[in-house]
C-alpha cells in the first residue's frame, strides 16, 4: 500500500482513539458521580461509539481525498479487529452472536463517514479564506 493511504488510516485510527479514551473517561465520571440508569449509559455508549467511528471513517476517507468507501471500511475493519482480540485475548470471551448486530453497525458508520469525508473540502483545496 502506499505512504498516503497508510497515512489516512493513521489519522482516522488515532481520531477513533482519541475520541474513545475521552468519552471513555466521561462516561466514567458519569457513572461515578449521578445515578444515571446503567440502560441508558448503554445506549449512550452505543450512539457515541457509532458517531465516534463516523468521524474516523470521515477522517480516513478526508485524508486519502478517493476511495471514501474503502478508507472508512478498512479503518472500520481495523478497529473491529482490535475489539475482537482485546475481547478475545484480553477478556478470554469471543464474540458472541448478540454483537454481530452491534460491530457491524461500527464498521458501517465508519463506511459511510469514509463516503462522506471524501466529499469534504479544505480551505488549502479550495483557496478560500475565512
């Protein structure tokens, strides 16, 4: 593969972890200091970890300017691939059938922000000033 398309996996990778420990910690301090309903953190978690795989999709897909769709599917791929063996390895549980629904709409949020951030056009592309 070449440096660009590497370099675009990078990005969206680091964004995808970056924006996880965040809301991570957020969530963490949520459940420690309200009594919010365990339910609804989940739900939360789930909405927030689509959108978060979203944007590294846009991410990729922004920095490799092509191929939105293949960027966003590989960097969703990747991080479906580090959950299954940090559950696997680190957690000594394999995925179970009640995930599949629930990674395989990850990884098709990380797609269609792949599609997306394709489309999204820099001031440097444009030459535009704000």
């Amino acid at each position: 593969m070449k440096k660009e398309v590497w370099t675009a996996l990078g990005y969206g990778l680091a964004i995808i972890l970056i924006l996880m420990l965040t809301s991570s910690f957020i969530l963490a301090l949520l459940l420690r200091f309200t009594t919010i309903d365990t339910n609804l953190i989940n739900l939360f978690t789930m909405i927030l970890a689509m959108l978060i795989l979203f944007t590294g999709g846009a991410t990729a897909g922004h920095r490799g300017q092509e191929k939105g769709w293949m960027y966003g599917l590989i960097t969703g791929g990747a991080f479906l691939l580090f959950i299954i063996l940090y559950q696997y390895l680190g957690l000594q549980k394999g995925v179970q059938l009640s995930q599949v629904p629930y990674l395989a709409g990850m990884v098709g949020s990380a797609l269609i922000g792949g599609m997306l951030g394709v489309n999204i056009r820099s001031t440097r592309a444009t030459g535009s000033k704000k």
